[in-house]
C-alpha cells in the first residue's frame, strides 16, 4: 500500500511537473511574440510619422493646381475614348 501510494505519488509529481515546463514554455512563446509585434508596431509608427512630415510638407494650393492641370489633360482623354 505504501509503495503503490509513493508511485503515485512519483507519477503525480512528474506529470505536474511536465505541466509546469508546458506552461512556462508557452509563457515565453508569448513574450517571443509580444516583443515582435511591438517592434512592427514601433516601426510602423516611425513610417507614420514620415508619412505626416511629408503630408505636413505639401502645400494644397500647389496641389489643388495639379490636379486642376491632370484634370485639364484627362478631360480631352475621356471624351475621346467616350466616357
């Protein structure tokens, strides 16, 4: 009796050991990815802020006249291909 109760005992140890060493390993595949993606998302924020500094740097007036110009050279387009 005694020694079927240390088996058990034995079985129940290396079973809730091998859980632990599960669950540790899944805590770092976590970590793994929680560090990836906040360096994907501290890239995509850098590209962001170039984004705006060129959207800040482009004047509308000079804007609003290309399109004016493109306008001018795409209207003729269209009415010869019958749009």
């Amino acid at each position: 009796m005694i020694e079927e109760n240390r088996t058990l005992l034995g079985r129940i140890y290396v079973v809730a050991v091998a859980i632990l060493i599960s669950f540790w390993c899944v805590v770092a595949a976590g970590s793994i990815k929680l560090r990836q993606l906040a360096g994907k998302l501290e890239e995509t924020q850098v590209q962001l802020e170039d984004v705006m500094e060129t959207v800040q740097g482009i004047e509308v007036d000079s804007l609003n006249e290309t399109i004016r110009t493109l306008n001018k050279i795409i209207d003729p387009l269209r009415k010869l291909m019958g749009e």
